[in-house]
C-alpha cells in the first residue's frame, strides 16, 4: 500500500514538472524541468517493476537515465553554442 502511494506521489509530481516545462519563462527551466520528467519516469518505472515483482525495470530505468543525462547535455551544447559539433580545440587554432 506504502509503493502504491508513493506511485501516486509520483504521479502528482510528474504532473507539476510538466507544467512548469510548458510554462517555463526561459529555456533552461525548460530543460530542467525535463530532466525532473526524466527522473521522475525512473522513480515510476521502479515504483511500478517492484509492485509487478519484476527488478528487470531497474535495468530500462538505468539505461533511460544515461539517454535523459546525455539529452540533457546535448540540448544544453546546442543552446549556448548554436551547434552540437563545436569543438573546444577549434579555437585553440
């Protein structure tokens, strides 16, 4: 019952990020409050695989942590250099 409601505590806090990345005022809250989507979906998916007896979940939880991590990164590069191929070693010539 404990797991059960943590889910919904869960759910209701997916909810609020959501909201605060459609209603962000700029980018990077934006971005943070997608990566807080992306934790909150590991937090759900290993609430869910342990009320389903099924650890297996962990593993797609951890592989969708290092996909939301390196997202992140990605936009992050792209927003404050405009490119995803900028090399630091570029202005070093």
């Amino acid at each position: 019952m404990i797991f059960a409601g943590a889910a919904i505590a869960i759910l209701v806090a997916l909810a609020l990020a959501v909201m605060r990345a459609l209603l962000g005022p700029s980018v990077f809250d934006r971005v943070l409050a997608a990566n807080s989507v992306g934790t909150l979906a590991i937090l759900l998916l290993a609430v869910i695989g342990f009320l389903n007896g099924r650890p297996e979940f962990l593993d797609i939880g951890i592989t969708y942590g290092l996909l939301n991590l390196i997202g992140t990164l990605a936009v992050l590069k792209f927003w404050r250099y405009g490119d995803l191929s900028r090399d630091d070693d570029e202005e070093a010539l």
